[in-house]
C-alpha cells in the first residue's frame, strides 16, 4: 500500500484510544477545501510498509489503535491485505473515507477488518460534482451511509463546515443520517487547503446554531476545529 505520511502519536484521531495515524496519497475527489493538499498533489509513497509495521512493533506497548487516512485510502489496491497485518499485530483499526467506494467498505465492515469508521459527508447529494469537482456516483455515497449505519460497529460522520454550504444544506445532510450516532461539524481552515480559497470561515455563532440542529437528527452532535469545542 502506498503510503504518504505517518504521525507517530495521536489522542484525538480514535476516540479514548492512543492512536499511530497513517495517510495514504492521492484521491478521488478535488475538494476545494481539502486541508491535506500534499497528499492530493504528490500520489506517490515516501514511507515503505515494512518501515511503518517496524515502527508499529516498536510501539506495540504505547499506541492501542492504527487510523487510516489520506487522501482516499480506500483507492489503495493493498489497504485490505494491509490492514490484515495491523489487525494481526493486535491494534484497533480506524478507517477515514469519503465514502465513494461502498464495496470496499463492505468488504471491511464483512469481515470484521476495522473497529470504528469515520466518513465525511461533503454536502448534500445534490451539490456532490460542484464540491468535489469529480462526477461522484451519488447512489454510491448513499449506499456507504446505510452500510455504516447497519455495520453495527462504532462510527461517526462529519462535515467541514465549507463557507458556501448553508444551513439549509446541513438539514439536508443531516434528513441523510437521519438516527447516526455521532455527527461533528469541523470548521474550515482556509490556512492549507488545496485550490488556495481564502474565504472566511463561518462564525462560531452559525456553527453553534447548526450544532443545536444536528442534535435533533443524530444521537451525539459536537463541533470540531474551535475554540471551545461542544458535544
């Protein structure tokens, strides 16, 4: 498996748990706002897997869990066989996607290869092409919600609360996962993001009203990226 990045030590990335993260390059999707454009520009490894699981058996005692990001890492050809390895090692998995490849999260989910899932929902279904900048197969998106949502493994989804998405496209989103278990809203971050958009983020003022809509949709709303973050 193709990896770009490994941050050796997170508390944040897998709820209650020590994590090691591992990014994969490249994606599907060109969103805009992506605040991890290194790993869209620049699709190839720079870490080999035999370093990352030496790393891993370093660290066995210290990290409970391995989170696999990107980029899109359910476009790599190995992340099945990959996380087999982490699995037989004994570590939690956490697997983070955008949702477009649904048969590579059943496949996952189907034999009880990773522990706790989290996707990100760009917008509502309609607005899909425009944010991503791709021609996403949206039945697609839908089918990787039922499937998480059914898994009866631990997950959660979430947003990047894009400048250009309204309040209405929040409610839209949320009638989606209508009944989740976990929704969070993450402020956006116009520092790094992929097409250099400098728009202003919205104010903590409307990401608090949108959390207080969430609520009445999912089990457990919070916000993400501020200053005084709220479950």
């Amino acid at each position: 498996m193709l990896i770009g990045g490994l941050q050796k030590t997170s508390l944040m990335d897998y709820p209650d748990k020590i994590s090691t993260i591992i990014f994969t390059p490249g994606c599907n999707f060109r969103c805009c706002y992506c605040h991890n454009p290194h790993l869209i520009e620049n699709p190839e490894a720079v870490i080999s897997e035999e370093k990352v699981f030496a790393f891993l058996k370093e660290r066995e005692k210290f990290i409970d869990a391995v989170v696999i990001s990107g980029g899109e890492p359910t476009i790599q050809k190995d992340l099945v066989n990959f996380i087999k390895r982490v699995r037989e090692m004994g570590f939690l998995v956490k697997l983070d996607t955008n949702g477009a490849k649904p048969d590579v999260i059943e496949e996952l989910i189907k034999n009880r290869l990773i522990d706790y899932i989290a996707m990100d929902i760009k917008g509502p279904l309609s607005r899909y092409k425009e944010i991503t900048e791709t021609d996403v197969d949206t039945e697609k998106i839908k089918k990787s919600i039922e499937l998480i949502m059914s898994s009866g493994i631990d997950y959660e989804f979430r947003t990047t609360a894009y400048p250009k998405l309204s309040i209405d496209d929040f409610r839209e989103m949320l009638e989606m996962i209508k009944g989740a278990k976990r929704f969070f809203i993450q402020q956006y971050e116009p520092k790094t993001t992929l097409k250099k958009e400098k728009l202003k983020p919205l104010e903590e003022k409307t990401l608090y009203e949108i959390l207080d809509i969430a609520k009445q949709y999912v089990q457990q709303a919070g916000l993400r990226n501020v200053r005084n973050e709220r479950i």
